[in-house]
C-alpha cells in the first residue's frame, strides 16, 4: 500500500474536512473574527488532521506488513485467520470474526475431504492386502494340474496380480503421504523382479527378452520403479508385433544414467506421443487392441516424478516404443 | 530332512505349501493352533521357519521378535503387506528375508533354499551331475565323456543341467523355458531351438551326438 493509494482511498474524507473547514471559516467571518485568527484556526486544524492520516496510514502499513510476514511463513495457507492476532477495532472485529468462521468451515472441509482420502487409500490398501492371500493360494493350487492348465491360469492370475498392484499404486500416488525409501540397487536386479512379477505373461505371448550393460547402480526405491517397468512390460506385451522383442539397456550419462525400455511393438503415431502420459488417455492402439485403460503410462509419470527421475517416450508407428528412465547415478 | 515350520493361517496356503514342500524334499510343520508359537518351535526346533504377518489376533512383528528370543531360527517372512515399511520393520526385527505374495513357487523355493545354506547345516546342492556317462560340473560350467571335455555356456549349461536331472524323462519345451526363466535366463522359443542345437554339437565332440532327442509334439529327452 502507498501513500498515494491510502489517500486516495481516503477523498472522500478530506473533502468533507474541507467543506467543514470552509463552513466554519464562512461562519467565523460572518460573526467577525479577525482574519489572522481564522487562519490561525485552520493551519492547527490541518495539522492535527494531516497527523491523524499520516498515524494512520503507517499504522494500517505495520499491520499489513505483519500479516503479509505470517501469510509467508504459513505452511497451509488457508490456515491464516487461525494464526492472525485479533484486531481491536470493533468493526474490524466484527468483519475478523465473520472471515474466520468461513475459514473454520473451510477448514473442516479439507479436514474431512483428507480424512475421507486416507480411509479410502487404507481401505485399498487393505483389500489389496487381502486379494493377494487368495491369489497366491490359487497359484498354488494350480500347481498341481496339468501342465496346459497351470500354464493358463497362471498367466491369467498374472494378469490379476497386475492389474491389483496397478490399483495399490495408484492409490499410493494419489496420496500426499509417499511410502518410498531411497537405496542403493543395481539396474540389473531392478530389471530382473519386473520380469519375475511378469513371468507368465510375457513367456507365453512369446517375448524374448534382453538385458544389457545393466550392471549400475542408482538411488531410488525399488518397488516404485519395479513397478514401473511392469508397466512398460505389460505395454510391449499389449502392442507387440511379429517377433516380438524387449529390450532392457543401460547408459552413463555425466550425472545421469539413462535406463531405456525398448520393444519393437506397433509403436505409436508421432501425433499422440505428447498426451500419452496424460491420464485416461487411450490412444489409437488403445482403442484397436482394446483393454487400455490410459492409467498405465499416467502413472509411471506420476511415480517417476515423485521419484524425481526423468521419463521420456519415443517411439516410431509400425517399429516400436523406447521409454527411457533418467536416474541420478550412485 | 530339514524341518521348515508354516506359521500361516490361511489354510488353503497352509496344505498346499505342505504339499509343495514335502515334494522338494523337506518336512514341512504345519502350525494350527497359533497360541504360544514360541513354544512350539521350541519343541520342534525347525531349520527354518516360514512366518505370515498378517496372523489372527497377533502382530507378526512381535511374533517373530519372541522367536528370535527362543531360539535362533531362521525366519522367512511371507507378507501380503508390500509397503517399504513393513519390509524394513521385518529385516530390522532379524528377519532373514522377505517374501511378498503372491510369490510365484521357482522364487519361492529359491529364497528358502538360500536361506537354508546360510544357516549351514544344509546340504550343498550336488556340484557335478552324472546321468549316461557324461558327467557336467554346475561351477565349472564344463561337460564330458570319458577323457574329453567341452566348456558350455550358461544356457546350454543350464538346459543339459535340467535334462540331467530329470534322469531320462521327457521335458517339454515350455517346461524348460520356464526353467530357464527362473534362472533368470529369459530365451524364447527360437532362441531355445538354436541352444539345443548348440549342445548337440558340443555333445557331438564328445562322441555323443545323438544323446538329446527330440520327442515331436512332446519336448526333449535325454
């Protein structure tokens, strides 16, 4: 706030001093007051006027300086009339008084919408927990059929255990609270548990797969990006093509080492490749192959950006798909 | 025979996991009546224990920090609960590993073989194997007949290896893939047909050219 401003707020005020001004000085001259009293009279007037404005003015300028410096510190800014000292103006109390209560409501609001956010991440969480103790004793059960059989319904299961562990990571992105611990893994193993959790899957459509130079270390946490690779396995086991090829490698970059994904697929139309990490976004492929839900890529995104690694896609129509991690080495 | 105690309360995975196990060629112990495990394994004094976390009415946390006060078993997690918490909490509480499920039996049987020989006391698996008068060294990686030896690679290596241990019978191409997978070696079904062929030459070196056959429509034998 400037002065300018502050007094500009403030005309119609001054006017109104000035035509009081002018009516008593009109008056004082009618009932014959000297001249140099009047003026007298006025320049004390003006003074303590423009000595109230100017207090004003730097009182208001201190307190919005304050409640400028406590909105900046504030960590959760709708929290502010909670942490603001009560003015002691009446009116300004009043008004205060009024704003905090919307803000009470407000906050009541989040804190519901975050409770209700958490009940449900736990509430997935659990039944994913408990979804699994039932697959796994299928899979074990299984085991015990013929081979054609067994090899069947394991890929199905596979595809079960996918799409569960697709739901516990969505639900773990979605949320504010991150369960992700940084340690040191190799690529190489990294590359290996995304192929172990994908076995049935990727065995039986066929898929050779190559690993290369994956021997390097990095910072992360493994089940995120283990997860991630699932995707991008169950991506070039949807859009395969003849022969079909994935290909894990690894370069050093300076800082970064870049862990590329690479299938020889259908690939992708150059002029979807921007919106493919966008969420629900389906595609061409989506809609031919048909069992695409646009999560997959969405939240390999989303995880890798919590990750603080860089993902990058290219890809080339009828050739196939490279997805490239960048991961700030060991 | 190593004692290997299921501490799991779905019964489903409990019978089968006996069933597995005692194929393997261990002695499962089922627990059934999950109060004072501890005592339990006392008594039975198993090799290694396999331990759920999610149990009825008690927290596998504290269960597996009054095993450890029991006695000194190695204990195997088996969880549902794949949170990097829950995993840390586990190893940190003297958890020798940790297993999600659903896990899929090769990993399975793996990690409790692994775990098994860390303990000592576990029988080596059998360095060379012998089946026809050939003879493979697993470390050496090197095949032979008699005075005449060949190096073998990883994959011929593995997939005569399996050959040898089913002593004869006949193992489908789908079988030996899949275990060739879980020795992490990720071949295909032509590149499994090129790596057949590959050790039948190396075998014909050896004077033994026609030891692998090829059962049409059924797999391979030796």
């Amino acid at each position: 706030m400037t002065f300018g401003e502050f007094l500009s707020n403030r005309l119609g005020r001054v006017f109104i001093q000035l035509i009081f001004a002018a009516v008593a000085a009109f008056f004082l001259v009618a009932t014959g007051t000297q001249a140099g009293i009047i003026l007298l009279l006025f320049l004390v007037f003006l003074l303590v006027f423009a000595a109230t404005q100017l207090s004003d003015f730097f009182r208001q300028k201190s307190r919005l300086h304050e409640l400028e410096a406590i909105m900046e510190r504030l960590d959760q800014k709708y929290l502010f009339t909670e942490c603001v000292p009560m003015p002691k103006e009446l009116y300004e109390r009043k008004i205060f008084d009024l704003v905090r209560r919307a803000g009470r409501s407000m906050i009541g609001t989040v804190s519901d919408a975050q409770t209700a956010q958490r009940e449900y991440r736990e509430y997935v969480e659990g039944w994913v927990h408990e979804i699994k103790t039932p697959i796994t004793a299928a899979g074990l059960i299984c085991r015990n059929t013929e081979d054609d059989i067994r090899r069947k319904l394991t890929r199905e299961l596979g595809q079960i255990e996918a799409y569960v562990e697709r739901t516990l990571f969505y639900a773990r992105a979605e949320s504010p609270e991150k369960d992700f611990i940084i340690r040191q893994t190799v690529l190489s193993e990294l590359a290996a548990q995304a192929i172990d959790h994908h076995r049935a899957l990727l065995m039986q459509s066929g898929i050779r797969v190559e690993m290369e130079e994956l021997e390097q270390e990095v910072f992360t946490d493994s089940k995120w990006v283990i997860f991630i690779l699932g995707q991008l396995l169950q991506n070039a086991i949807r859009y395969r093509g003849e022969n079909p090829v994935v290909s894990f490698s690894a370069k050093k970059f300076g800082k970064q080492i870049h862990l590329t994904v690479s299938d020889n697929g259908i690939g992708i139309p150059e002029y979807e490749l921007p919106r493919v990490f966008d969420r629900g976004f389906t595609g061409s492929n989506g809609r031919s192959r048909g069992g695409s839900t646009g999560m997959g890529l969405y939240l390999c995104k989303k995880l890798a950006d919590c990750l603080e690694i860089g993902i990058r896609i290219t890809a080339k129509e009828g050739r196939g798909t490279a997805v490239t991690l960048c991961f700030y080495h060991a | 025979m190593q004692k290997i105690m299921i501490i799991e309360d779905d019964s489903a995975i409990r019978e089968e996991l006996v069933l597995l196990l005692k194929n393997e060629g261990y002695c499962p112990f089922p627990v059934v009546d999950f109060t004072d495990i501890p005592k339990q394994a006392k008594q039975l004094c198993p090799d290694l224990i396999l331990l759920d976390i999610g149990l009825p009415g008690q927290d596998g946390f504290s269960l597996c920090a009054d095993l450890r006060r029991s006695g000194a078993f190695p204990v195997i997690f088996v969880t549902s609960r794949d949170s990097n918490l829950d995993e840390v909490r586990a190893l940190s509480l003297g958890g020798d590993d940790y297993i999600t499920k659903p896990y899929n039996v090769p990993v399975l049987l793996a990690r409790i073989k692994a775990v098994l020989r860390r303990g000592g006391g576990a029988l080596e698996a059998p360095d060379v194997l012998e089946s026809q008068g050939l003879r493979l060294n697993l470390t050496k990686g090197i095949v032979s007949a008699g005075t005449n030896s060949v190096l073998l690679t990883r994959n011929e290596l593995q997939i005569l290896a399996c050959l040898m241990e089913h002593g004869g019978g006949i193992v489908s191409r789908e079988n030996l893939i899949e275990m060739l997978w879980s020795s992490r070696i990720y071949i295909d079904d032509n590149t499994l047909s090129v790596n057949v062929t590959r050790l039948r030459g190396k075998l014909a070196e050896l004077g033994l050219p026609d030891l692998i056959k090829t059962r049409r429509g059924m797999g391979y034998q030796l």
